[in-house]
C-alpha cells in the first residue's frame, strides 16, 4: 500500500475499490533466470493491476521499461507519475529533450571521461546559396573544402535573423556533406533552448525526415507531434499560435525524403488537424500555408539542397567544419584532457598543437569534426589505453567510426534495394583503395574513380544515386589534390581510412574473379531451384534422353563446384594477408603503431620523420593485413553485421585455416623486431585465443629490442602470449623504455622466460619494485638476467636486494654498468652471499675500487655456487687485476675476470660496452674517462696474452681508441 500514495487520485480510488484482498509480496523460490540481476517476485493482484495501469498509461510518458523489476522501482515510478502529471507540459518537453540530446552513444564513451558541456566545439556556420554548392562540387564531383569569407560567417543563434536589417528568417536551409557537423549543431540549438540561453523559441519540435519517409499512412500535423511527443497532447492544438505561437520545426536528412511542390502532386492544406501524407506536411509548412508563423530548420547533404525551390528558403546556411587552428586543437583538448597523467597529457598535446601550426596534412584534414573525432580516439587509443579498460582494438575504432556516421543507413530511401551504404562504400570505395594498394599509390584520378564505380554500365537510376553519393559521401573519404600533377587527383584523407575499405572490401568478399562472380548468381540461382527441378524430373525421367538425366546432375553438383572456388577464394585472401604482412620493402620500418602516432604528432616524435616518409612515399600500407584480421573478429563482425556488412562464421573459419598454415612457418623464423611488433597486433586485432594460442606456441623467443613500449603494446603482448602457457627461452626488451606499470603488466609473460634482456631501460624506483616482485614470485622461470645500464640507487638495492637472495631461479645475473660504487657493492654483498642457486655474476663498469672488490670476492670464495664474477673495466690497479686474475675456480672457488677480452664467453658484452661509450658519446667529459679505462683494459690484456694475433688485434683496437681519446681532448681546449 505504501506505492498506492504516490499514485494520481483517479488511479489510486480505482485501485482502492477493486482490491479485495491483500496478499503479501514474497521471493519467488522457483528455478529460472533472475531479471536484470533481480530475484524475481510474485505479485498480489492489486500489483499485477498496478503494472497492467502503468503499462497502458504512465510508462509510456516515463520513458522505463514495460515490466517491474522490484517493488522499490514500482515506488520510484509512482512518484515520477504524481509528479509529471502536474508538471507544466513545456518544462516536461525540455527536461526530455535535454536527456536525449544529451545521450551519448557507446561509441562516445570508449575513451575519456567528459560530458557535453566540457568538450562541445561548435563548427563554424556560414551564409551560403545554391550557387556556391554547386561551386563546392565542381571539382572531380567530390565536395572540397572552401574556408568562408569572414562576412558569411554567422553564429546559430543569429540564424534566423536578417543580418541587415533584423527582420525573421522563417525558412532555414542547413547543410554539408557527412561529418560535417549538422547534427552537432542541431544538438547545441536545442540544448540551448533547453537551458534557456535561446529565449527567441516558445517550443523547439525536432524531428527525423528518415522516420517520416517510413510512415506510409496520412497523419496529421498535430497527431504527428503528439505521436512522438506524446506529454505536450494537451498544447498541442496552440502549438504555432498563441503563447506557444513562435515555434521551431527542425527537420533533420532531407535527403531521406522526396519533396513535390507542384500543386497537382501536393495539394494545400491549412488545418494542422487534416491528416496528409508525411512529406505533404513538410511542402505546406515550407509553402507556409500550414502555421504561416512556424520557423523551420531543415538540414541537409548538398545533393538534396534543390529539392526545395529558392522561393521557399529564406536563407542558406552551410555547415564549414573547424576552419582554422586553434578551433582544431580546441577541440582535441577538451577532449583528451584528463585522460592520462598531466605530464603525459600535456606533451601530447604540445606535439600535436605544434604539428597543427606546421599547417600539416593534418590541419588540412582535422577541417572535418567527424575527422578530429577519429584521431583523438585514435591517441586516445595509443597512449591512454590500460590494463583495467575493456578491450578495445583499432579496427573497433574504425568500425564504430563507420557506425557513428553511417548506422542504419541505406543507400537511397526511395528505392527498393535498400542497398546498405556501408556495403555499397565497400564495394565501390573499398575497390578504389585496395586497387591503390595494389599499385602503391594514393592518389587517384577520375579514370579511376569510372573505372572503380564502373560508370559504363549503369542505368540512369543507378547513375543518379551515384552522383549523389559521389557529392555527399566520397568527399568524407577522399579530398582533392594538385600534387604529383597538374592534374586534379584524389587521396584518401586520412591514409589509415585506404588501407580500412580495402580491407574490407577483400573480407567481404567483393573482390572476386569473374568466375566467382558468375559462380555465385548461378549458384543461388539453382540452390533455390534445384529441389523443384529435381522433383519434376524425376517424375518424367523415364521420358527423358539421357543427355537431359546428365543436365539434373549437373544442376545438383553445382553448388558443390563453386563452394571449391569460394574456397580457394578464401585461402587467397589468408595468402594476402600474409603477405602484405611480410613484405620486403617494409621489414625495417617501424612497427605500426609508432607510425600511425607518428602521422598524427608529427616529426618530433623518435623516428617519426622517417615513419612519415615511409607512410607517404614509398606507400607500405602496413596496416592493411592488421585491419582484415580485426575485422574478422566477432565483435567487428556484430557491428558489421547491424551496418549490413555480413561476415558468415564458416568464412571466418576458412580464413583462419588458411592463415594458421601461411603463420606457422613464417613464425618460425627470425623476425626483425618491429615486424615482430606488428604480428603480435595482428595476433592482438583479430581477438581469437584459440587461434593466437596456437601461433604464440612456436616463439621460442621474443626479440622486441628499441620498440618504443607504451602501455598498449605491451597490452597487446601480454593478450597474446597469454593465451598460451608455453615456457619461452628469450626475451629482449633492451632499449624499450618501460616503465612499472608495463612491467607490471608483461610480468604474467616475463615469469616464463628463461632469458631475460631488460638492458638499457632507464628504470627508476617503481620499475625496480616490479623487478623484485617478478623475481620473488614462486612460478618465476628466469635463468638468466640482464639488468645492464639501469642506474641502482639506494632505494632500488632496498628492493633488488631481498629479492636476489630469495630468488630461487636465476643463475646468471648481470648488473654491468649500473652505478653501484663501493656503497653499492657492500649493500649488495649480504644479498649475493644468501642466494643459494647464482653461479654467474656480473659487476662491470661499476667505478668499483680495488678495497671493495677483494671485500667482495673474499665473500665469493666462499660462496656455494658462484663460479664466476666479472669486474673489468672498474678502478682496480694493475696489481690488484693480476692477483685477481690468479683466481681460478679449482684451487680459490671462483673465476674473476678482470679484462675485457678474459674468458671465452665475454663476447656479448662488447656490444653493451660499446652501445654505453655511443650513449655518453654527448657528455665528452664522461666518454673520456670512459676511453681512458678502455685503454687501460687493453693494455693490460694485452700484457697477459701470449698469443700474437690477439695482441696485434688488441692493439689495433688500442691505437682506434688513443686516436679517439686525443681527439675529445683536443676539442676540449
């Protein structure tokens, strides 16, 4: 009973008066699926008759779902209904315009956290005419981007207004192509008549021209209005006279509806009460017969701009996207700001301003919203993914992209086909680029563009729905451009978006052989057919010659044959996926998430002049074979599927079969680390464990030294090496910048490797305390550890050290060159003496002093396992190294080596030795007295070596370095 006071009077005495009884709300204790996370109730009757009321009546105005998840939601409703039945209608329609305007799409929310209010840019707006868009679309039929003189340029809320002399523009004409930005507009004009900061309106009524053409039976004006907004029923016959007499119609895609405005086709009307044809209504509002006092704002693409006669606009207002700089960067701040950590945030976003500045590609790009929408998810996507987000993958990116933009819509509204405009994009666009991947260009001319849209075989309806795509749609992939010739010519704007379509238009299958093609017709054909041709003639067959019996056979084995050449169709696209992966021309290249952030930040990244250069000159199109792996994915093949994209399973499945053989012998062999690099994002993009688990078990070892690691690649590594458990016996990361928290994340992988290389990687203290935890975890397999060139301080050893003498795993540990001095080594001794298992132990260049060195090996001597330990290139005297060097493991227990060319096993070391003299070449002071005890090394081994080819060789390398030497001190005087 305590709903029933929430309840409006006439509701509540009803309900009074009908219950009979009460009966006592108690758990459902029977088996079954709980709802929305629910325990399910049984009800008394006078709920049951609480839901049928509230179903019939209130929940339609509440805008909540038809059943009752929980008596307490029952009690919300309630209260909602007593309210909203005694809320003035006007402030109910603002208060829901407000929340569906506010909506944001799933597609909005992958990446970072902001609302409307703090990331809104408004597009600039300008005066424009019929004329000026015909201009707009002269060039190749693509729509170009023409920057408005400042004197056109107007603000939204002067829209219908008379810039000369202040009098009501009635009839408003918006329009752009596709990403333009209408919607936003829209968007912002009735946000701001919801928040009253545009008082000029009584009442603004949006609706869809998409939903209108999809009406087929007579309506009228006021029916129309209250079948959608259904709370202003009791308005709605003032709506456009009296108190609610200046109001706001927005039309939105009047390229969705066909307009007549001949008197035969379209008769008049006055009576907002006189049900007419949807599109009737929208040609008497224009003509301005239906409410002669009503503002409409149509928006529009420019091919359906003529469909209304001039003598019914009032004013043109064309849509120019993000004209100039500073509205770009804008809008790329408020939109990334507080994604990751201030720092990195704002060094982001000063490479991007200063690329911007540059006048780049990209500031010629970024004039188009849906654009600057795609590279902020896309450095959202690079540099702010982490572990704890749910997956997300660069063709999901595109997909949505593709969905934001073109969801739901079909090719042209009036015809029959109801060709998907994604399928048609695919198979026309998606053709045009895979042909320029194939050829290694981006830039198209208008023979390609026939060629491509195969102009000489349509009809004159078909020829019409191109044109029309051609001037709304093309221009949001393509821009044109004079470079290379003096020719007009085309290119993708954003390079990524070529390699997309083409791989989309080969997963879909569109790329087909002509027999295919005649394959597939005949076979659907006869697929249908079959069973009743089948059926007849086997009744007549005794009948029949035997040529006609050959014929039935024929029909039957059909599907059979062109199922062989579908799958050969399949395995040729696995072939082309492989082999756009590992081609030649592009085996040293960066990897190719570096040179998509290199393409977007600029040149100032590492590299990036060169990854840019690759991207635009010589054409690689890496990402191509990435992109027709993710789309197979299912997540991509669900959005696909509701964009009228279908990728069948077994497709999938055939796919994947061809693919395992072409990867399984490649994987094999050793690849360069950024190739390496980028089949573990293929691996990563195409989202099948299974699959990924079966590749991951043939790397037996994981060279990724100087790729730039960020949080997402080493995502993307641990997603694949997870899914199999498989031990691995190396792995290089020197030289990759990690940091803790990418530690943190690879540590399920590091665990299993034999030989760890994390050389060279700037460690500080937090990156030390992930090194300590992967060496104390119990599964740790590590054998050998190269910790090389990362500076130990103090607080580090406080970590490092417990962890060294707990570890039970490793045996060979080297800690060449990390600034440990004598403090360092005393700290580090007691930890060295307790491990139990360590045989090889590494110290070099450390500026350890003789003292501190024998303290130390007088500790090892007695150590139980340690054979070996290496302290070359430290501040011991001649005579210290030969009383070291007298040490051998049979008689003292340990092997010192104190000379670089010692032993027979220090060759891997040159290299770091040398790659550190490289790395301090900047700081002369410091690679001089790094020389200097070089030269001492070498004339010491030199002295020890009875051997003349090694002494003729050490002191050729002797000489290199005094020459070198003499070389800095000179400079320095």
């Amino acid at each position: 009973m305590q709903c029933l006071k929430y309840l409006p009077t006439g509701v509540k005495s009803t309900l009074i008066k009908r219950q009979t009884s009460s009966t006592a709300v108690r758990p459902f204790t029977g088996a079954g699926p709980t709802l929305l996370g629910f325990q399910c109730w049984q009800r008394p009757s006078s709920m049951r008759l609480i839901v049928a009321m509230i179903r019939s009546t209130s929940l339609a105005r509440l805008g909540r779902p038809g059943f009752l998840q929980h008596p307490q939601c029952l009690v919300q409703q309630c209260k909602a209904l007593s309210t909203s039945s005694t809320q003035d209608p006007i402030e109910q329609h603002r208060k829901r315009l407000r929340a569906w305007f506010s909506h944001m799409p799933n597609e909005e929310k992958q990446f970072g956290s902001f609302s409307m209010e703090n990331w809104h840019v408004d597009p600039v707006i300008a005066e424009s005419s019929p004329e000026e868009n015909r201009e707009l679309t002269a060039g190749l039929g693509v729509y170009s981007h023409i920057e408005p003189k400042k004197s056109q340029i107007i603000t939204i809320d002067n829209v219908f207004t008379s810039v000369s002399d202040g009098s009501p523009m009635r009839n408003v004409v918006l329009y752009g192509m596709v990403g333009m930005g209408k919607g936003t507009v829209v968007q912002e004009l009735v946000l701001d008549w919801c928040d009253g900061r545009l008082n000029q309106f009584d009442i603004i009524l949006p609706f869809s021209c998409e939903d209108l053409s999809s009406q087929n039976q007579p309506t009228s004006l006021n029916k129309l209005i209250s079948r959608k907004y259904s709370h202003l029923k009791p308005i709605v016959p003032q709506i456009g006279l009296g108190k609610q007499g200046n109001a706001l119609f927005v039309f939105a895609g009047l390229e969705q509806v066909k307009l007549d405005f001949r008197l035969s086709k379209t008769e008049l009307c006055s009576d907002p009460s006189e049900p007419l044809p949807p599109n009737s209504l929208l040609v008497n509002l224009l003509r301005k017969y239906l409410l002669p006092d009503a503002n409409i704002l149509v928006t529009t693409r420019p091919s359906a701009l003529d469909s209304i006669p001039t003598k019914y606009v009032d004013r043109y207002v064309r849509i120019c996207g993000f004209t100039d700089v500073e509205q770009q960067y804008l809008y790329f701040r408020n939109r990334l700001d507080g994604s990751g950590d201030d720092q990195t945030n704002e060094d982001l976003m000063k490479m991007l301003y200063r690329n911007l500045q540059r006048q780049s590609q990209l500031t010629a790009d970024c004039f188009l919203p849906s654009y600057c929408w795609l590279i902020c998810a896309t450095l959202h996507f690079l540099h702010f993914t982490t572990a704890n987000m749910p997956i997300h993958t660069l063709t999901g990116l595109y997909t949505s992209f593709l969905r934001l933009n073109f969801g739901g819509q079909i090719l042209d509204g009036s015809s029959q086909q109801n060709i998907s405009i994604v399928r048609f994009i695919a198979k026309t666009v998606g053709k045009l680029a895979y042909e320029g991947i194939v050829k290694k260009t981006a830039f198209f001319s208008e023979e390609d563009l026939q060629s491509c849209f195969g102009l000489d075989t349509k009809t004159e309806e078909e020829l019409n729905q191109l044109t029309a795509f051609q001037i709304d749609t093309l221009g949001f992939f393509m821009s044109p451009t004079a470079q290379h010739s003096s020719d007009p010519l085309l290119r993708f704007t954003i390079p990524a978006m070529q390699e997309y379509l083409a791989a989309l238009y080969v997963v879909l299958g569109e790329k087909k052989s002509v027999l295919e093609q005649v394959g597939t017709a005949v076979s659907d054909t006869i697929g249908k057919a079959s069973e009743d041709v089948t059926a007849i003639l086997t009744i007549v067959s005794r009948l029949l010659p035997f040529r006609i019996l050959a014929f039935v056979k024929l029909i039957n084995i059909f599907p059979r044959i062109f199922r062989k050449i579908s799958g050969k169709s399949k395995k040729g696209i696995a072939n082309t996926m492989v082999f756009e992966m590992f081609k030649q021309d592009d085996e040293f290249n960066n990897d190719v998430l570096e040179q998509i952030n290199a393409s977007i930040l600029g040149d100032e990244m590492e590299g990036g002049s060169a990854a840019m250069g690759l991207r635009l000159d010589t054409q690689c199109f890496e990402l191509f074979p990435t992109f027709m792996a993710g789309l197979l994915a299912q997540k991509n093949r669900l959005l696909l599927k509701q964009l009228g994209c279908t990728i069948k399973n077994i497709t999938v499945r055939d796919i994947a079969n061809n693919l395992k053989k072409h990867l399984s012998s490649i994987v094999k062999k050793q690849l360069p680390p950024s190739e390496l690099m980028d089949l573990l994002f293929f691996l990563y993009e195409l989202q099948n464990d299974a699959f990924a688990g079966e590749i991951s078990k043939s790397f037996k070892s994981l060279n990724l030294s100087q790729v730039k690691m960020t949080s997402l690649k080493c995502i993307v590594i641990a997603s694949v090496m997870n899914t199999s458990s498989h031990p691995i016996e190396e792995m290089n990361f020197s030289l990759c910048n990690l940091t803790a928290d990418w530690l943190k994340i690879l540590q399920p992988v590091l665990l299993r490797c034999k030989d760890l290389n994390l050389q060279f990687n700037s460690f500080g203290l937090g990156a030390w305390q992930e090194i300590s935890n992967l060496l104390l975890d119990p599964n740790c397999a590590v054998k050998n550890l190269w910790l090389c060139d990362n500076a130990l301080s103090e607080a580090a050893l406080h970590h490092i050290g417990p962890a060294i003498a707990h570890n039970r795993s490793i045996s060979q540990l080297s800690l060449l060159n990390t600034s440990l001095g004598d403090d360092g080594v005393r700290m580090l001794t007691p930890y060295i003496r307790d491990n139990t298992h360590l045989k090889d132990l590494n110290l070099a260049s450390n500026l350890i002093t003789e003292d501190a060195a024998m303290v130390l090996v007088e500790m090892v001597k007695k150590h139980p396992t340690l054979e070996k330990v290496h302290l070359y290139l430290n501040e011991i005297s001649e005579d210290g190294r030969e009383k070291l060097q007298g040490l051998s493991r049979e008689q003292d227990g340990v092997m010192v080596l104190v000379s670089i060319t010692d032993g027979s096993n220090l060759s891997a070391y040159w290299t770091l030795i040398l790659k550190n003299t490289a790395r301090n070449a900047a700081n002369r002071e410091s690679v001089a007295d790094y020389l200097a005890l070089f030269q001492s090394e070498l004339i010491f081994s030199r002295r020890q070596t009875w051997n003349l080819w090694k002494k003729l060789k050490l002191l050729q390398v002797q000489n290199q370095v005094g020459r070198l030497l003499k070389q800095i001190q000179l400079e320095k005087q």
